[in-house]
C-alpha cells in the first residue's frame, strides 16, 4: 500500500512546516538580516513554543546587529588597506593592515599577499627611479660612459622600453655635445696660437670651421671679432712706428713743416701727448 502524502498526516504536515521555518530562520541570520529573522523567529515559536534551540535562535538574531557593526568595521578597515595600496603607500598599508588583523585574521591574510607585492614593487620602482637620476646626475657631469653602464643595467629590471629609448637618446645627444665641445677647444687652441703668431687668414679659417662645422655661429663671430682687433692693432702699431720714423728723419733733417704734418698724423693716431712732448720741444726749437 502507498504511504500516506503529508496532507493526509497531519505530523508530517506540521513536521515539513517546522523544518521549512527552521530553515528560513537560520538562512536570515546567515544573511543578516534581522527584521526578516525576527519574523521568521515569530512563525516558528507560533509552530513549536517549547522548540529546544528557541533560546539560541533568539541569541543569534539578537546579535545580528553586533555582528553586522562588526562586519562593517572589518570592512572599513580592509577599504582603508586596499585604498592605502592603491595610493601605493606601503607604510599607510602597514598600519591599517595591523588594526584589520585585530578584528579579523583571515581578512587580513587575505590582503596581506597584495600588500606584499605593492611593497616589492614600491621598493622596485624606488630602485629604479634612484638609478634613472644616477644617469641623469653621470650625463650632467659628463660620464658618458658610466652612464651608459647604468642604463644597461637599468634595462635588466621592468622598464617601459619607451624610458630606455628616452635615456639611450639623452646619452647619444650628451655624447654629441661632448665631441662636439672637445672639437671646439682643439679648435681655439690651434686658433689662439695662430693669433699669436698674428697669421690671421689661418686664425680666419678656423673661426669658419667653428661656424660652418661646428654650427657655433656666436662663438666664430666672437673669434672674428677679436681678429679683427688685432689685425687692427697691430696695423695702427706699425703705423705708429713709422710715423715716429717719419718724425725722428724729418727733425733730423730740419723740415718744420713736414715734421708738423707727421706729428698732427700721430697725434691722429691717438698717441699719448707724452709720448710725443719731446718730438715737439725739438720742433719748437727749430
């Protein structure tokens, strides 16, 4: 014979109702949420009064609220961990990681790995930024081959390739301003020996080179500029000196009036009037 459903038996009937209330009960603690578990604790004292386990249900839906302010401060807390790395603030991270271990270890365990990494790679990136402004420091001073060591080894660690092309390109225009410097001061060392030597076509060559060459367009026109001043010294020198020859044969010779016209001509020349007070005693005294 079939056994009775649980419509026809009444037991089994109240037993299913039972079972059905216990389980929503427990379901609402688990999620909860308290106005429903309290509803839910109401069906199942209405069912079973004397149920055995209504004072724990009671217990559990009385600390819904405990429980949920202690969830929320755990997340709080592990929100102020996670926005700490993201920030990547290791220290920061640290110490809210601590305060979230006092209110729950496994939730901090589980941050503890992320922080960890964000560490390494805080502790990486400050490796490298401190070996890109070693470079920068050995170009400044003009190390080019120092920093060119560094840089390969800078390109050993996780650096964007855009950073080792920026920092490949900066040694290669250093390197550049480099020759194109020792170039220049071989060039003005040649031209100040030719300068001294008063050979100034040569001394003019070389100023073009520093132009033409070299693209030191101020720097040639400076080199021009003192050729120039030489050249011209050294003309109105040697017309000094012939002048003052002139000068002395014409008093020899007693020509008054050319030795006049020679000294007005030095007196043209800027010559110091007490270079010439002799010059012109003799002349008076003619």
């Amino acid at each position: 014979m079939p056994e009775p459903s649980s419509t026809s038996n009444p037991r089994a009937a109240a037993s299913a109702k039972l079972r059905t209330a216990e389980q929503m009960l427990e379901d609402y603690i688990k999620q909860r949420k308290k106005p429903l578990a309290e509803l839910a604790l109401a069906t199942l004292l209405e069912l079973a009064p004397e149920h055995p386990r209504r004072h724990d249900y009671a217990l559990w839906v009385a600390e819904i609220d405990r429980e949920v302010a202690e969830q929320s401060r755990v997340e709080t807390a592990a929100d102020r961990v996670r926005s700490a790395l993201a920030l990547r603030d290791v220290a920061a991270a640290r110490d809210h990681l601590k305060a979230l271990r006092l209110l729950d270890a496994d939730a901090a365990e589980a941050l503890a790995g992320a922080l960890e990494q964000t560490a390494q790679a805080v502790a990486q990136d400050a490796s490298i930024d401190a070996r890109k402004q070693r470079i920068e420091s050995l170009l400044v001073a003009g190390e080019v081959n120092d920093a060119e060591a560094e840089i390969e080894a800078l390109a050993e660690h996780n650096v964007p390739k855009v950073s080792l092309d920026f920092l490949r390109r900066r040694l290669a225009d250093r390197r550049a301003v480099l020759r194109q410097q020792a170039e220049l001061r071989s060039l003005e060392s040649v031209f100040e020996r030719q300068l001294e030597r008063r050979h100034w076509q040569s001394a003019s060559d070389v100023a073009r080179v520093v132009g033409d060459q070299l693209g030191d367009l101020e720097r040639a026109s400076h080199m021009l500029a003192e050729i120039d001043r030489q050249e011209a010294a050294e003309r109105r020198s040697r017309s000094v000196q012939q002048g003052l020859a002139a000068l002395e044969g014409f008093l020899e010779a007693g020509d008054c009036q050319q030795a006049e016209v020679a000294l007005r001509v030095l007196r043209g020349l800027s010559v110091d009037e007490s270079a010439l007070a002799s010059y012109r005693r003799r002349l008076e005294a003619m």
